[in-house]
C-alpha cells in the first residue's frame, strides 16, 4: 500500500522519492481523470500528471505524522491543489466567460423550444456561429468551478464573490446552526436532483457517488467525453437555478 511505503521511506530517509512517486501513480491519474471533466479542449488530462507528481513530492517533503493525519489523505489534497493550480494557470476562465456562458444557455432554452429535445454542441455552435470548441469550452470552464466550490455555485449567486482556491479543504467542525444549515441545504438539493433529466442524474451519481472518471463514465453509457462534460454541466446549471434563490 502507498502509507506503508511512505512509513518506510521516513524510516529510511536515503530510500529514492521514485519508489514514492511509483506507489502514488495510480491515485494521481485518478485524481488527474477526475479533474479532466474541467479541462478546456486545450489540456489533456496527461497535463495534469506532472503536476501531481510535484504535488505528491511537496507531501512528501512536509507531511507530519503527529498531527495525526494519515499521509494518503494529505497527499491527495496536495495532489488534487497541485493540478488544479496549474490548469488555473494555463486556462482560468477570463472575464468574457459569465457573457458567454449564458449567450450558451440562452441558445440552449431557444434550440430546445424549437427541437424538443437537448441541442447538440454543434448546434448550438451553429447558431451563436462559434466554433464547436469555444461551447465546449464554456461548458469546461463551469464544471472546472463547480469541482473548485460545488456548495457555492449551487447556493450562491454565479458571479457573486468568486471561487478560492480554499473553497474545497474541508473545513473545521461547525456550530450547531452551521450543521442545520447543511442538514437544510442537503434535503434542497436530494429535492432538487429528484428534477433534473434521467441522463443528468445518472451523469451526477456516477460522478460524485460511484466516483467514476470523465472517462469511465463515457465507456459506461457509450457517449464520448464531452458528452459527459455537457451533461454534467447542464445539470450544474438546472441545480444552481433551482438552488441560489433558497
């Protein structure tokens, strides 16, 4: 297992960090598939394994067992900050992104009037005349926030005081009105999911409750990836405008 070696690594200080960095590649390509349903067409989800590794070597580097965490929790959130700092570097969503996004939305309220069913990304493309990847991008960019600070962008106004980076550690143990205040929100959002489309639900629980990648997801319901980022993304959006008003 990945804890025993590290243990043994701090017994044994002269043991190379590339025997570390083998034993955590697996989690860090799962994190790395996890966080690829945010990526913009311009990353592949290979980017993203240097970073954990640099990740996984500042765990390493830092990590105090006295405080009683053990190592692979506080070598994924290392991980998982690492990757996620980069693709904010490379391709945080500018300030032209909230008019677009919704210029997307809007087309896909008209498309679906008109169709009766959900427009493709090639049709909505077509209509705002954009290329097929900047909707796809639109779509990359809402999912990269809602994996940053899901609990804001469902409760809380889209472009209302941003997404840190600190939004997703977890956070003390609240007051008791903090966890009636969850408990509440929990039972708006199961009401919430019980609205969305089928394919979206399924979508949502494969992700968050099974914890399947982009990937596994788009093999198991036979659609390509970024279907799955679309559906995804639709169903932030449905969740997010059932839930900032409550």
């Amino acid at each position: 297992m990945p804890e025993n070696r590290v243990r043994e690594a701090y017994r044994r200080p002269g043991e190379e960090k590339e025997q570390v960095i083998l034993s955590f590649l697996p989690l860090i390509k799962r994190i790395a598939g996890k966080i690829a349903i945010g990526l913009p067409p311009s990353l592949e989800e290979s980017d993203l394994i240097g970073s954990g590794i640099i990740g996984l070597l500042e765990a390493w580097e830092r990590y105090d067992s006295s405080r009683g965490v053990e190592f692979i929790h506080y070598a994924a959130r290392r991980i998982r900050g690492a990757m996620i700092d980069e693709v904010r570097k490379l391709s945080w969503p500018s300030r032209s992104f909230f008019p677009r996004l919704r210029q997307v939305q809007q087309a896909e309220e008209k498309l679906f009037q008109e169709y009766q069913r959900e427009p493709s990304v090639e049709e909505i493309a077509a209509y705002l005349g954009w290329p097929p990847a900047t909707v796809e991008q639109v779509w990359s960019h809402f999912n990269l926030f809602s994996i940053l600070s899901l609990e804001r962008w469902l409760f809380e106004n889209l472009e209302g005081d941003g997404v840190k980076l600190e939004d997703f550690i977890a956070a003390p143990q609240g007051e008791p009105g903090e966890e009636v205040i969850s408990r509440e929100r929990e039972k708006l959002l199961a009401e919430a999911l019980e609205h969305l489309p089928p394919r979206e639900q399924q979508v949502l629980a494969l992700y968050y409750y099974e914890d399947l990648t982009q990937k596994e997801i788009a093999a198991l319901l036979k659609i390509s990836p970024a279907r799955v980022s679309q559906l995804h993304a639709r169903a932030l959006q449905r969740l997010q405008k059932m839930l900032s008003s409550c």
